[in-house]
C-alpha cells in the first residue's frame, strides 16, 4: 500500500481533525485546511515519516536513482490531473463547478413530485468522485453532459439512467424531455467593450436616477474606477453606433450598478430618462432576455424597465451580465421542461472518466440546468488508498518530519553520497511549501553532507532558498531545472491554473542565472493539438532562451492510468474535437508514438538553433554529476 511506509506523529495530537480521516484511518495522524483561497478545497494530512530518501524502482524510465519527496499529492492542480467539471446551481443563483463544491454549501434542489415539484434550497452533506465508463447525453439546445450510465436525471417520465446496467431499470432515450431551466449562460469576459459599457450604463443610469438621500456607493463604483484607469472617460460616455454583444453585458450591468433593484425573480431598473431606458431595453432584447415598460410613471415621474419575472430570465440576466449583487430567492418556484431540453443524442464514449457527484438534503441537484439525482452512495470504509484523481489534488500528505529524516539517512554509514532528484514524483515547491517550509532543512542537510542533488519544479517560491542554494553549490553539485511548457497565458488558465504563471517561472530563472546557476528548462508537457503548434513551439522557446536558460528540452505529453483518466475528462469538456486524436495517439499505451515524439524534438530543436540554445540529452535536466548518474534514451515522466 502506499502509505505503509508511514506512521502518525504523536507529537502533533493537540490539532483537532478538520477533516475527514485519512483513508487506512492512520491512527493519530493530524488532519488541516486552512481558510486561505489558495487552499480552499485542500486537506492536509501531518505525518511522520520512517525513511524519506527513496531508491527508484530498476524498471522506471528516469535517469536517476534516488529521490526525496516531502509531499504526496500537489496543490498545484494541474488539468493533467483534475478534470473540469459540470457547473452546479447554488442556493444565491450563481454556479460553480461540481469539484469545487465542499460539505456544507448551499445549492438548488427540488422537492415535490410530478407536476408539483418545487426548487428550494439544499445543503451538501457529502462530496466524493469515481471512474466510471463515461457517456455524454446531447439535449436539443446543444447542452452536453458527462454522466456515468448509472446517473439519472428527471425525465417527463420520471427519474432515467443514462444507460443502466442493470436490466428491468428506466433508461433515458433519445426524445425524452428533461427537468430544469436549462443551459447556464457563460459568464462575461470583462474586455474592453465589456469595461466600456460598464461605465456608460452605470454613469448615464446614475444621472437620470431619482434623487436618493444615500449616495450609491460600494463595490460598483469601486470596479468603475479600475476600469476607468484602462477606459478614458469621453469613450465610456459615447453611445457606440453598433454595440457588441460584450458592451451589451457591460452595460446593463453597469446600468443595474446605479439604477436597478432586485427582489426573488424580479429584476427592475427605474430612470427619468426615457432614452437611458430605451437602451436598457434594446440591451435585453439583443441578449434574448424579455422585459415590459410599466405604462404609468411612479412618483416623481420615475419610469422603470422590468425584466420578465421569470426563473430562466432572472437567472440568464445574473450569469451574461455578472451581476453578483442581486438578490435571487427561487424557492417555490415550479419545476418545468421545454423542448430545449429533449434529449437529442446519448453516446457512450468509449473511455472510463473520473466523475463526481455529491449527497444534498433533497437527494439532487441541478447541473447544468438539468435536475440530476444522486446517482450512487459513498462508502468510505471501502478506501483503502487515495485514488489517483482528485485525491492527489485535494489530499496532500507532508511529512512533517521531512528534514530531520534526510539529514539521519545522509549520517548513516551505509549510505553512499548518490545524487538525489526532487521534483520528479510531486512539485517540492508547490504552494504548500509556503506554508510548511520543508526545503530549507532538506537544503541545509544536502548542503552539510555536500551530497549532490538537483531540483525540477514549476514554482517561483524556490527563489525564497537561493542563499542555501548557493551554499550547497559552493560544496557539491547541485542541478536546477524548470518546466515551462507552453507560455500561452490562456492555456496555461485551462491546465495549470494553481502553478505561476509562465512569464513568472522565465522570471526566476532569470534570477538564478544572474545568481550563477546554469538552469535546463524542460519544455514540458507539449499536448498534441494545443501547444504543439509551429506559433506556440516558437513563441515558448523564444521566452526560455530569452530568460538565459542554458538549455532546453521538448517532453511531449504521456499519461500513465490516473493521469490518463483525468486529462481524458477535461480534454473531453473544453475540446471534445480532439478526443478520437488522442484516442488514437494513446492507443498503444501511456506514451505517444515514437515517430510523434521525435517529430516534436526536431521542431523543437529547430527552434533552438535559431535562439542559440543548447538542447539537452532526454533527462538532462533531472539528472546530477556523478559516478551514479544514467543518461536515459526515454521521455521521462511529468505526472
């Protein structure tokens, strides 16, 4: 088992559990999570560890020997690992994830049978994911979802499996009409013409507004001056003569910011100019979303614009505009469907996907605008290790006693001064290294014994060690490395979102070749289809030389079982297109086919020619001078 190398510090029993135990209930060990956003989701297993140099098994592909890993699991999140997930309906209107919801959190569910059933709030009491064979269920307005076949969702005809093993159970068929509100509308991008008519609907809105004796203040005006540092004042104020649909969003946000009110489904804007609300209306028009004008004035001569007291509409209003302050109360509201939702296409994929699903007081929960049920029960106590998904994202073990273990096993006789690799299993500077400080005391024992070593990672905090960094140069040979695989700001949102950012990672090399260092960049991982492109090859190798990299290394993308589950479940949301490529490219196994392989070095190696880089031998970067090291003629592993 993984874990049986590990025992529970009995030192640290004074810190109540703030989580579930860990799977195999290690008798003692101390459980956290920690309030801050960069940690949200994540849980903290403290333990003790009995050994902490580690010899690599003869069979695996790497070209070194020894390693050290302080962490299992990464918070650094990467897509390789963690799959996207189906937006769930909250209590408040807004969605989120289904990854990301927690024990505790309030969303939507129904209550009520047939004709009767009713939206009322629910809480989630539980929170887990699987693998299971995946199926993708097509409705008529192009909504699609990933469910295992044992899912069901609320049908005209009652609760359906998508594809039930089981004979004699109700399957969802093509022309079945499903429950809900339908497909959530995505969210803005605040571009510039979004920022644009943000200012001009909360300007103008607030110059016609009836006088109030509390100023508006708050959160609107607050965004208003930060978009005015990139959005000059005379261009917010003009009425553009063909608005885009962003300015459109922009706009009535903004207008909502100064003039408009909510109350359950109701979503009103109230002006003394006629044409101000002219706009407002044409707005919602051009956004699909229906309104009336109150023929009569209020007091005061106060006109208004109201947006269709509608679940749908008050809903696809609050999701295009972003509006965030408006209060929504859908409870009691009467569960309908519509021939959006027909089910126009069910198809399995031909892949086992990790999928979640969570336990709510009402025994559902609305995705992606579908009522969906709990489709299957947790049982914890049949975990007996942390599966290779989710876990490895959300489940971080430290071995707290980390330090003290290298400097013991690098003292003991037997031990024959062999290069050691970090950063070759999990990320020694993930984001939690911030907080646990596991390194310095690794690094100084390193530094002490003047046993060489050398570090692959993808965080800037490594920087915070560079002074025993040097140290341990002037003694011994250390090697560092950095993986950058891709300087797209965009993609690197899509996969990598919890590492720093590219430019930041070509930052600190930066700063450790001006400290000495010679740093080898892995350009890792190169995903077929998305960053293997001639403009992306060349835009990335052009920023690692600029950053004086001494060295650069093409590693395209492989996925061992769990990585390859994971990644095939984002792939298969944000580019379905590419899934029967990759089906084929991954056919033979956890790598990419050779001849692939080498054609990606060759551009890569073009490229750096022309950028002066050197380009290093497969496993270079991991590996350390000395009489035991290997050069390996493979793609090493990134996962």
């Amino acid at each position: 088992m993984r874990w049986s190398h590990l025992s529970a510090p009995a030192s640290l029993l004074d810190a109540a559990p703030a989580a579930s135990p860990l799977p195999l209930a290690l008798p003692g060990a101390t459980v956290r999570t920690f309030d801050t956003p960069g940690f949200a989701g994540i849980t903290f297993y403290e333990v003790r560890a009995k050994s902490i140099i580690n010899r690599v098994p003869g069979a695996s592909r790497v070209p070194f020997e020894w390693t050290i890993n302080p962490y299992r699991g990464c918070s650094h999140a990467c897509s390789y690992c963690l799959s996207g997930d189906t937006p769930i309906l909250m209590a408040d209107g807004s969605t989120r994830p289904l990854s990301q919801l927690q024990a505790g959190d309030a969303v939507l569910g129904t209550m009520g049978a047939g004709p009767h059933r009713r939206y009322v709030p629910t809480t989630v009491l539980d929170h887990w994911s699987t693998s299971k064979a995946a199926f993708r269920v097509t409705l008529a307005d192009g909504t699609r979802i990933v469910a295992s076949g044992d899912h069901r969702f609320l049908t005209e005809r009652g609760w359906r499996h998508v594809s039930p093993a089981e004979p004699g159970l109700p399957a969802l068929a093509v022309g079945d009409r499903m429950s809900g509100i339908g497909h959530f509308a995505d969210p803005p991008k605040e571009s510039p013409d979004y920022k644009t008519g943000y200012l001009c609907g909360l300007i103008r809105g607030d110059a016609g507004a009836a006088p109030s004796p509390d100023p508006r203040e708050g959160d609107a005006w607050i965004r208003a001056d930060a978009y005015l540092d990139d959005i000059p004042m005379h261009e917010a104020l003009h009425w553009p003569e063909m608005p885009s649909g962003g300015w459109y969003r922009g706009f009535l946000a903004g207008a909502f910011g100064s003039t408009g009110s909510a109350d359950r489904l109701a979503v009103v804007f109230t002006s003394r100019d006629h044409g101000f609300l002219d706009r407002v209306t044409d707005a919602l028009t051009h956004l699909g979303l229906p309104s009336r004008r109150p023929p009569h004035p209020q007091l005061g001569g106060v006109h208004s614009v109201e947006v269709a007291r509608d679940f749908w509409a008050a809903l696809r209003f609050r999701h295009l505009t972003g509006v965030s302050d408006a209060p929504l109360d859908a409870s009691g509201v009467g569960v309908r469907s519509d021939a959006q939702l027909t089910v126009a296409d069910i198809e399995e994929l031909g892949l086992t996907l990790p999928l979640f699903d969570i336990t709510t007081g009402t025994g559902d929960f609305i995705a992606d605008g579908v009522v969906s049920h709990n489709c299957f029960a947790r049982n914890t106590h049949t975990y007996l290790d942390l599966d290779a998904g989710r876990d490895f994202d959300s489940k971080v073990v430290v071995k707290v006693n980390a330090g003290e273990l290298v400097r013991r096993e690098l003292a003991a006789p037997r031990w024959s001064g062999a290069p050691i690799a970090m950063g070759t299993n999990v990320d020694v500077y993930q984001r939690a290294e911030g907080r646990y400080r596991l390194m310095p005391q690794i690094l100084a024992a390193l530094r002490d014994f003047a046993n060489p070593f050398s570090i692959l990672t993808k965080g800037t905090l490594i920087l915070r060690d560079l002074e025993l960094l040097r140290q341990a140069a002037a003694v011994t040979t250390v090697g560092l490395s950095f993986s950058v695989g891709f300087v797209d700001e965009a993609m690197w949102r899509a996969v990598e979102s919890g590492t720093p950012r590219p430019r930041r990672r070509l930052d600190a090399i930066r700063r450790l070749t001006d400290a000495g260092f010679r740093i080898s960049v892995l350009m890792a991982p190169i995903l077929p289809g998305l960053t293997d492109t001639d403009e992306s090859i060349e835009e990335t190798v052009e920023a690692i030389a600029a950053s004086g990299a001494v060295s650069v290394t093409p590693l395209a993308l492989h996925l061992r079982p769990g990585a390859r589950e994971w990644y095939a479940a984002w792939l298969t949301r944000e580019h379905p297109a590419l899934a029967p490529r990759y089906r084929e490219l991954f056919r033979g196994g956890s790598y990419l086919p050779q001849a692939f392989q080498n054609e990606i070095g060759a551009r890569v190696r073009l490229a750096a020619r022309r950028y002066g880089l050197n380009r290093a031998q497969p496993g270079e970067a991991r590996q350390v001078s000395g009489p035991e090291a290997v050069t390996a003629a493979e793609q090493l592993t990134l996962l």
